[in-house]
C-alpha cells in the first residue's frame, strides 16, 4: 500500500507560518478553512481577498496607498494589481538592521566572509551612494557579469533601492550568451568579476570581459569586482566607460535610502532560453516579485528569522533572485561560489553542519548524483537544524525521494518544486501542512489558480497534459523587454489557450491534490536541470565551416538527460575525432560546459517543416522510440527514419 514517505506532526503544523496564516485568514473573514485544501481554494476563489492577506500578514508596506487590489480585464493578461500603490523592493530587504548573520559567502576555496543585517544595510547605502553619483536612476538597467558572492547582493539592493532594473548572467556564460542578453538591454552600469573559480580553478575574465564590453556601447560605467583575480586593475579593461575597482567605488557606512516606485515598475530583467533566436529579456515588477517571494518562502518554504536559508544556483539562474528574497524574512543566506562537486561530492552537505543551514535547496541531479557517490549524509554528517530540502531543476525521481529519506534525514520536508524564469517563483512547490508522497511536488501555490488541460482545453486528472494557470497572478511578467504591443509576450504564454497562461510544461495532478511534472513540453534540452535552449547551440555551431546545419535534442540517459547533435557536413568531410573536438570547442567558448553535447552524430538529413523550421521535437521522438504526430507538416518527412535505432545512442 502507497503511504507517505513524511508526514508533519501535530506540534510541526502547528508552529508554521502557514498554519498561522490559515488562523490569519479564517479570524479576518470569518471563515472556518479547516485544512491546505480548503485555504487554497479560497485563495484562488477570494483572489483579491488572499493578496490582501498576504500584503498585511507580512507588513508589506507602500509609500503611496493603491486605490484598488486588482483591476482585471475581460481576457488575461490584461490586469494591474495594486494600480496606485507606490513601494521599494530593497527597502522590504533590509527592514533588519541588527547583528544577526545576513550573508555568509563561501568560495570554493574555502574563503568565508560574512555580513550581518547592519552591515549590509551599510554596504548598501555606500554603494547606493556613488551609483546615485553617477546617474543611476529610476528605470535605468545595472548588469552583473558576477559569480554568487555578497558583493552580486549588494549590488542588486543598492541598484533596486533607486529604482533602477537590475540583470544578471554568471561567469560561465559564454561571451555571446552574455552580449545576446545585456545587449539588448543596454545596461548604464555592468558589475563585473574579474574572476572565479570553478572545479579548483581560478578562472580569468579579464579577455572575456574585453570582448563584452565592445559590445555594450550604453555602457557609462564599469565596476570591477576583483574576485579570485586579486591583481586586477581598472587599466585592463579598455572602454569608453568610467572603470572602477569595486573596492574604490565606494565607502561602505549610513544609512540607506529607498525611490517608491509603482508597484508594476520593472524590478528584475531575465532570460529565456533562447530557444526560437536570442533570448527574450522577460520583464518582471517590483511588487508582484516581492508578494510571491514572501509567500513561497514565509508561507510555504516556512522560512523563519531564526532560520540558515542555502540554495545551489547561479547569478544566471532565477533561484539566486528567489534566494536573494529570503533578506525579507530576515533570515540568514548562505551564498556558494563554485563547483558541488570540489574537491567531493559532499562539499555542500559539509555546508549544512558548518552553517547550521536549516532549509537546504538543490537540483534533482545533484541528489542523484549524491546517490550514486554512495553518500550516506545522514550517517557522516550532523544534519542537526536540517528541517527542509528543496530541490528543483527538474523532476525529482521517486529513487531520490526515497534516497533522501533513507539516507539523509528521515525528518525532514522534502519539497519539489517547479515554476521557472518566466514567473520568477513557483506554481507548484512545497507545503510544511502536508505529507510528501514520491515522485510527488506537494500542492499548487496559494493563489495560483494551476490546472492540467489536454489539448482541448479541458482539465484532466490523473492525466499527462498542459500546466496552465487560468487567472491572472501578480508575479506574471510586466512583459518583454522591447515588445512595446506585447505581441512577443501573447505568443510565448497565451497562444496554446487563448486568455490562458500555458508554461509550456507537461504535467499530471495527483489524487493527493499534488503535482508531478514529466517535463517541458517543447523542445528546450534538460541536461542536469539546467534549461538550454537549442538556438544558442546552433549559432556557434554554425561558426564551423565544415558543418551545414546542425538539430540538437535531448536523450533520456540514465535518470538524467544528455544533449545530442546531429550535423549534416559538407560533401566530402567526415566527422573526425579532430572536427568534434573542434565543435565543442566553439560550443563550451561561447555559451557554457552545459551545452556542450555528449554525442555528436553525422546525418544525411535534418527534417524540417513546409516553411523550413527544423523540427526537434519530432527527431526526439524518433529518437526515443515515440511516434510523430503530423508529419503531414514536413517537408521531407523520411529524414525521420535517419535518426531510428541509431548505434551511437545506445552508449
């Protein structure tokens, strides 16, 4: 008989912010919700009641008061939340100004420095200060080219507290993937890292940088970061910018000071895939970010002051923006730079007794990868504080749930969850009220109205079909960046339903109210749980001269997914062990390690459709032994029987 792998107890509910929140809820509107279930109904039922809720229960506060909670149009996405209400999203960050642990940044190398809440606040205000000096603005873009360290959150707060729309990419980007990203954005200040290290390597970015900045003509100044390349100077770097070393900019001290800004004011710019061409800039406000940040992380991560918050991510993943979030509880981060993997496969489980880290959040292939190291945390480690894990990236298999269980805490809310860039948050995600079941994300999130549609639009239970959101929710995006008919931002969420926000994942609700997700649903490659869009790998690829064109998809590989390259070459060239090489070198240069494919095949052909877009979708299919659905729309159709039982895939 199936039983959960973890139920809270009575006392643990009891002691939640979420079960608070119920209490909350039912005493203001004299209701009696008497379980998670009944709650989230309400809140997608009451939506504008719910927001409300979570405005006050958590003291958000604005400088200007909103006229209304929600302004609705006849067919989403037309909404405006709060129109009227004026507030800082730093300000709400940093309304703890005690000694308490802020920030506590680890390097790979073992290096450790740590911020308390008044010496962050100062930090801020310093560096507030000379970027104010210098022009920054209301709406003007800050870029970090950095690695996850304290200075990449101090500058995102000092940025945000002026008003200004901050963006961030992370060092193993390649120099394209950044130029197709802060180009577009035109950035009046790049923060950048001179260096980082990775895999016990000291990285220099010094030439990298060189080739951005050519790029960046907006650019009016440059701050250097010299981190893990301590003999940087402002002289190596030529631009027609001001450069400065972060250390000269400013004197940290005083207090800060925060710009109102209207609630929908671009907070964050982040990226897509990539895709259908070059990322789309994705656009998202300021007070519909901090509103579901701390409800996810108050509410459903349960995230306390008292608490030691950890996430393993980038600067170019949004999980660093919804990391960043946990300063509004007043909690304490701890930010990692480096590989998990250096100089074992437990360095960061090693992070958890040294940091007393209480909610501990990953990817899905690194606890599998756990697993297959054959670690046994909960033998060799403390674990003492440990009360949850998060883990996302992409589906948590019911091998690592029981693995997690077994061998590293038994006690423990073990939390899948899933939402991505384009929300900058959740849909689906954990719950401290509920049982974990395996292969299982716990429940949709309070106030996201989450269904499953089968390509007819009707919701479907115990069946695979399209995550979709069916009302209008305050952390979807406030667009696209230079998409001024919002023509760009219909297509990519709005076109499979009309009026309905489709994700693009392929997804099951649960007789437990839960969620399990089996994937993307179109063609983006998964390796690791690291999102890649195929469009970047065709672009350097088409800097090879040998190769005419080239079609990537994603093979399930064991438990995980490899990235695959069929090339068509010129007539007459093989592809030798050199050429190879060749390709992944171009590829690993110019994007990152994670889009360098694993097989590389030659292939006579590459199917495409009658107006001449190849089709990756339907090669992935082939590849894994599932039909093809309308092939009626390809122009050469047999090109699929290329790709069938190919040898080279079987190892």
């Amino acid at each position: 008989m199936n039983q959960p792998l973890w139920t809270p107890s009575p006392e643990r509910v009891a002691a939640t912010r979420m079960d608070a929140f119920r209490r909350f809820v039912n005493q203001r509107h004299g209701l009696d919700l008497a379980d998670y279930p009944a709650l989230h109904a309400w809140s997608v039922a009451a939506r504008e009641a719910f927001w409300q809720a979570i405005v006050d229960f958590f003291n958000v506060e604005f400088a200007e008061q909103p006229h209304a909670v929600l302004e609705e149009g006849l067919v989403m996405p037309s909404a405006r939340w709060f129109p009227g209400a004026d507030l800082n999203f730093a300000e709400h960050l940093l309304r703890r100004r005690d000694q308490h642990p802020a920030l506590v940044a680890i390097g790979e190398d073992g290096s450790r420095e740590q911020l308390s809440y008044a010496e962050l606040a100062a930090q801020v205000a310093g560096l507030q200060r000379s970027l104010r000096a210098v022009g920054v603005g209301v709406g003007d873009r800050v870029a970090a080219f950095m690695p996850n360290t304290w200075q990449t959150v101090v500058g995102m707060l000092a940025s945000t507290s002026l008003g200004a729309t901050w963006s961030s990419c992370s060092p193993d980007f390649g120099t394209q993937g950044v130029i197709d990203r802060f180009g577009q954005i035109e950035p009046k200040v790049l923060i950048a890292a001179a260096g980082y290290r990775y895999a016990g390597k000291n990285l220099d970015l010094t030439g990298k940088l060189g080739e951005i900045l050519e790029q960046l003509p907006s650019l009016e100044q440059l701050l250097v970061v010299p981190y893990a390349n301590a003999q940087a100077e402002a002289a190596d770097f030529q631009t027609p910018a001001r450069v400065a070393l972060w250390q000269d900019f400013y004197q940290p001290g005083g207090e800060p000071s925060f710009t109102p800004v209207p609630f929908d004011q671009s907070l964050y710019i982040l990226y897509s895939s990539g895709t259908t061409g070059v990322p789309k800039c994705i656009v998202h406000g300021v007070g519909g970010t901090l509103l579901q940040h701390v409800k996810e992380l108050g509410l459903h991560t349960d995230l306390h002051a008292s608490d030691t918050l950890f996430y393993f991510t980038t600067c170019g993943w949004m999980m660093w923006n919804w990391l960043a979030s946990g300063l509004a509880l007043g909690a304490t981060l701890v930010l990692y730079d480096g590989s998990p993997f250096h100089p074992g496969p437990e360095r960061l489980i090693d992070l958890i007794d040294a940091e007393n880290i209480s909610i501990f959040g990953t990817s899905a292939k690194y606890l599998a990868a756990l697993e297959k190291a054959g670690a046994k945390p909960g033998s060799s480690h403390q674990l003492n504080r440990l009360k949850t894990i998060l883990s996302t990236g992409s589906p948590l298999s019911h091998e690592s749930f029981e693995y997690v269980y077994r061998e590293i805490k038994a006690d423990i809310c073990l939390s899948s969850i899933s939402g991505g860039t384009d929300i900058v948050s959740c849909f689906a995600l954990g719950n401290p009220l509920l049982p974990v079941w395996r292969g299982e994300l716990q429940c949709k999130g309070l106030g996201m109205d989450v269904q499953v549609w089968n390509e007819a639009g009707q919701r479907v239970f115990g069946q695979k079909g399209e995550l979709v959101c069916v009302q209008h929710f305050p952390s979807m995006p406030v667009g696209f960046w230079n998409d001024p008919d919002d023509e760009k931002f219909r297509a990519a969420y709005f076109d499979t339903f009309p009026g309905i926000w489709a994700h693009g994942d392929y997804a099951e609700e649960t007789a437990h109210g839960g969620l399990v997700i089996h994937g993307r649903s179109d063609a983006v490659l998964n390796p690791g749980g690291v999102r890649i869009g195929t469009a970047e790998i065709y672009r350097q690829v088409e800097k090879v001269d040998e190769v005419l064109e080239s079609i990537a998809i994603g093979q399930d590989w064991q438990d995980d997914v490899r990235v695959v390259l069929f090339v068509r070459l010129r007539e007459g060239v093989a592809l030798s062990d050199e050429l190879q090489a060749r390709i992944r070198q171009v590829i690993r240069r110019n994007t990152s390690p994670r889009h360098v494919p694993a097989k590389i095949i030659a292939v006579a052909d590459i199917p495409r459709t009658l107006s001449g877009k190849i089709v990756e979708l339907a090669v992935r299919n082939v590849v894994h032994g599932k039909p093809v659905k309308n092939t009626d729309a390809l122009a050469n159709p047999e090109a699929l029987e290329l790709y069938r039982d190919l040898p080279q895939l079987r190892d």
